[in-house]
C-alpha cells in the first residue's frame, strides 16, 4: 500500500475517532458526567488504583468505570466487587479504546448525573495517546518499577496528559528510581503537567488524588449544559 494511502486510511480513522468523541463529550457536559482516561503501560496499577478509589469515595458521589482490555473481564471482576457499575470492552487485536466504543460501553452503563466515570484504557504507552474518547482529562499512570526514561521514550502519551500519578511509591526504598529526574523529562514535554505521587496498596498521596478528582466534579457540575 502505498505511503499515501496509509496516511489517507489514519486521517478517516482519526477523524471519524473524533466525531464520536464530541458526541460522548456533548453527552458528559449535558449530564455533568466529569470523565477520566486513564492510561498506562500494563501493570502499572491502573485497577488496584481504582479498586481503592472507588472504595475509599464510595457514597460521596456515584461512579461508574469501563474498563478495555485485549482479552478477559478480570478487571472488570475486581471494580464489580466495590459494588461499583462497570462494563468491559475487549478490544481483541486492538491496543486502543476508542470513542466509538465509549459511546457504546456509555449506552449499557448507569451513567447518573453529577456522577464521575473512570475509563481504564488497555495497557499500552504508545497509541491510546492518539485516541480522544471525549474525557475531561488524559491521566497517565508511571510506577516507578519501569525507569525514570519512560517519559521521553513516549512523549505523545506525557505531553498530552493533564495529570500524571507516579505508583507503587512504596517499592521505592528498594529501587534505584530517580523521581525528580522522571518528572524533569515529563515537565520537558508538558510544562505544566501536575503530577501526584502515590502507593495504591498503602494509600500514600491519596488524599490528594481524591481532592483532584472532587474539584473536577464540581467544575463538571457547574458547567453542566453550559
Ligand atoms: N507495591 C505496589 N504494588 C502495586 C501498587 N499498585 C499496584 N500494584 C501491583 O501491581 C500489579 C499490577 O496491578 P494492576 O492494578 O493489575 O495493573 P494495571 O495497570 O491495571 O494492569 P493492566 O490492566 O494489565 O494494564 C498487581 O500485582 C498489583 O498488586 C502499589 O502502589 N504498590
Ligand atoms: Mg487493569
Ligand atoms: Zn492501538
């Protein structure tokens, strides 16, 4: 195939991406639905982080999650046992979520107003980077058992995010990872990039990790059908 035409092929995929991402975004602010993809490399504890989110915010606000994975509903298992509503998407040969299967995954889910929806993308650096799904916000998670490197050796996925949560901090007596220097290359490509550290199994930096989440909401709220 020619060079030409590949590109032709990205540019209708992209672009049919993003009319369905304004649908989903259209739907969100409508229904003050304040709504995060989360996207990491796999195992950096996108799901344990969840489970804990969710059980710690339980009663203060309804949540919701979809959850993409290539194959299984193992995910999808762990987040129904906080008693949270989720559904799974398997994306099968695909290493992406896109729009289109937001929309879909929304139309089955009990999406309630004012309430926060947690999209788990399927492990993965590189792509989901390119695909809008109509979130609020882009959220990567980096543990710091993969290397301080991680942000230049992906920068789509650093610089388009609005916030990066630094895992398993609790590992890091053990480890020779340089946290400053990480965040340095991430800030290179996102100057502004907030960044919080936390530990999903010790609950280290939570707190402010579910004060972001909280102040989102209210943004989301208040500009509702705005
Ligand atoms: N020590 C430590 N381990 C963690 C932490 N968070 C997650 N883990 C462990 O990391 C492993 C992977 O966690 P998951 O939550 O399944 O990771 P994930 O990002 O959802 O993985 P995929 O969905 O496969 O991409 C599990 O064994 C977790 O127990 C943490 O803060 N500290
Ligand atoms: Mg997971
Ligand atoms: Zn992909």
């Amino acid at each position: 195939m020619s060079q030409t035409r590949l590109i032709a092929i990205e540019q209708d995929i992209l672009a049919k991406n993003d009319s369905f991402a304004a649908v989903n975004r259209q739907l969100f602010a409508a229904k003050g639905v304040f709504v995060l993809n989360l996207m990491s490399s796999p195992g950096s504890g996108k799901t344990t982080l969840l489970t804990r989110t969710l059980t710690d915010l339980k009663g203060r606000f309804p949540m919701a999650v979809i959850e993409g994975d290539q194959q299984t509903s193992f995910d999808a298992d762990r987040i129904r046992a906080t008693g949270t509503p989720a559904i799974q998407v398997n994306t099968g040969r695909g290493c992406h979520l896109d729009a289109q299967m937001v929309t879909q995954a929304v139309g089955r889910l009990p999406v309630e107003t004012g309430s926060v929806l947690f999209i788990e993308n399927v492990g993965n650096l590189v792509c989901p980077a390119g695909f809008d799904l109509g979130e609020a916000h882009k959220v990567v998670v980096l543990s710091v058992t993969e290397g301080e490197d991680k942000p230049l050796k992906y920068p789509a996925m650093f610089a388009g995010a609005d916030l990066l949560l630094v895992n398993k901090i609790d590992l890091l007596p053990h480890l020779t990872f340089d946290v400053a220097r990480m965040i340095a290359y991430a800030r290179q490509l996102k100057p502004d990039l907030r960044v919080i550290e936390v530990s999903a199994t010790t609950g280290q930096g939570l707190e402010d990790w579910y004060g972001w989440i909280a102040a989102g909401l209210a943004k989301a709220v208040a500009g509702r059908g705005a």
